[in-house]
C-alpha cells in the first residue's frame, strides 16, 4: 500500500477517513480514449464518491487550441474552479474511473496552476466500490470560493523547448505511451500523426507503473522501472505520451520519489506527430 501523502497519493482508506474535514473537495476527473465505449460525465452521474464535482478535462482546456485538452488560460481554469467551489485552504483529491488515468492529468494541471494541496486517490473509483464504499448520485452543494493562481511555467514545455531538449540531449525525453506505439510497429489511435518517437526518448509505458488492481507500484519498484529503461533520474526531465493525459502518471511517479526538475509535454504526440519540420524515430532508435 502506497504512503499516503496529501500532495501526490491517498488511499481509499485515507479519503474514507477524512471524508468529513470541511476543507476536503472531491474531483471526478474520469476522461476515457474516443473508442473506448465509455461516457465520463454519464457515469458520474449514475454513480460518484459522495462530494465528488466532475471535472471536464476536455472542457477545461483550451478551447483556441486544435490539440485535445491542452491547458486552459489562467482566467479559464480559475473560473471553471470557483463554480465548482474550490479555491484556497482546499484539500483536493482527484479519481478516475478507469483506476489511474486521466486523473493524474488533473493533478498537475493543480500543480502548474499553483495548487499544491491535492493528491490522487490510489486505485480510484474502482478500488472504492470493490471496498463497498458509498457512492451518490446527487450533485453536491456547491458554494463559491476564489483561488489564487501562480502559473508554475516550469512545470510544461510546448514543442519548440522539446525539439531543443532532442537535438541538444540535456533532458531526459520520457514517453509513458506503449512500447509497440512508441518504436512505430502500433498505429496511432488518432488518424493523420506519424508513427514512432521523438529521437532520444526513453519508453516507460504508464501501465508498467500501476499493479493488477491500478494502483501504483512502491517507490523503490517505480524508480527500478525507470532505471531499467535506461532512464538517469538525476537529469531535468520532460514527460509526453499521446495527448498529455499519461504523461502526467509519469510526472506523479517522479514526484512521489522526491524528484523535482521535471516537466510535461502538453501537445505530446497529437502536436509532435503531425509537425511537418520536427524529426520522428522508430524502432530502438
């Protein structure tokens, strides 16, 4: 069982106990792939964590950008949050419905905006209905609270601060997408994007983080996965995966060993995979 740390991993048993603190609010932030069969906002509806507010990931964005669920402007994210009622002095924590997924997106979308008060819950909604834990379907009362936001523009990189960290090699370059999509043998589950890689990456595919029942693996397991990947953790690194969603577990897995010199790639492989100028590598390359 993971320690539970209210700025990167809770467990079910940690948020069940702390259910009734007044300054604890609770994210829904399920987002599942097109093909997936599978409606994120339905679901909450028929079933959430009593609380829980459902977060758009696909709303919150930035809705100039042609790229899926890229960050919102500042203005955007603090007005979406203080509708939802979450501001300052909030302990946030976030679920998914697939166990850990999306929601580790959610939490550093917090972290870029500031908020360093939330965590994810571990093993998410699954783990806490195979618990028997309650669930509502009723929307929770929702009272207005200001956030201050404090963009931490350290904490992403857009494809022109990427395509120097490839040529110049001073970055590790970590791709959370799967191995076969990674050296180019999978197609893209997005049409029109080039297969492959971006050259002198390192592939730790996010499931190889998460046990049978989506919960993350120990620290010590994690930093062995990265090591094996041939990963130097003492090196700045930068996460991507398809559209920035897994990217994100990586980013959460760095943070809970005390890693602190990393940052995400938000257009991922929808921006650099279809970027006419930028190079791509396939197989071990």
């Amino acid at each position: 069982m993971a320690q539970d740390d209210p700025k990167t991993l809770v467990s079910t048993a940690w948020l069940a106990a702390h259910m009734r603190d007044p300054d604890l609010r609770i994210l829904d932030g399920s987002m599942y792939m097109p093909d997936s069969g599978r409606d994120a906002k339905a679901e909450y509806d028929a079933g959430h964590i009593p609380g829980a507010r459902f977060f758009d990931i696909d709303d919150i964005s930035d809705s100039r950008s042609e790229l899926p669920h890229m960050v919102p402007p500042i203005e955007k994210f603090m007005s979406r949050m203080r509708a939802m009622g979450i501001g300052d002095g909030h302990q946030v924590v976030v679920y998914d419905g697939a166990g850990l997924f999306s929601a580790a997106r959610v939490w550093w979308l917090f972290k870029l905006m500031g908020q360093n008060d939330i965590a994810v819950l571990d093993g998410g909604l699954p783990k806490w209905v195979a618990e028997g834990r309650d669930l509502e379907d009723m929307p929770p009362m929702i009272r207005d609270r200001h956030m201050t936001v404090r963009r931490q523009a350290h904490l992403v990189r857009d494809v022109t601060q990427v395509s120097a960290a490839s040529k110049l090699g001073d970055h590790e370059i970590i791709d959370a997408r799967s191995a076969g999509r990674f050296r180019g043998e999978e197609p893209e589950p997005r049409p029109g994007l080039r297969p492959g890689h971006i050259p002198g990456s390192k592939n730790v595919h996010y499931a190889s983080l998460l046990r049978e029942d989506q919960t993350m693996k120990s620290v010590e397991e994690t930093r062995a996965i990265f090591e094996a990947a041939g990963v130097d953790l003492s090196r700045p690194a930068i996460t991507t995966c398809g559209s920035g969603v897994t990217a994100a577990i990586l980013s959460l897995a760095m943070a809970r060993m005390g890693k602190e010199n990393h940052s995400l790639y938000d257009g991922s492989w929808c921006e650099w995979g279809q970027f006419p100028t930028v190079p791509v590598a396939t197989g071990d390359d």
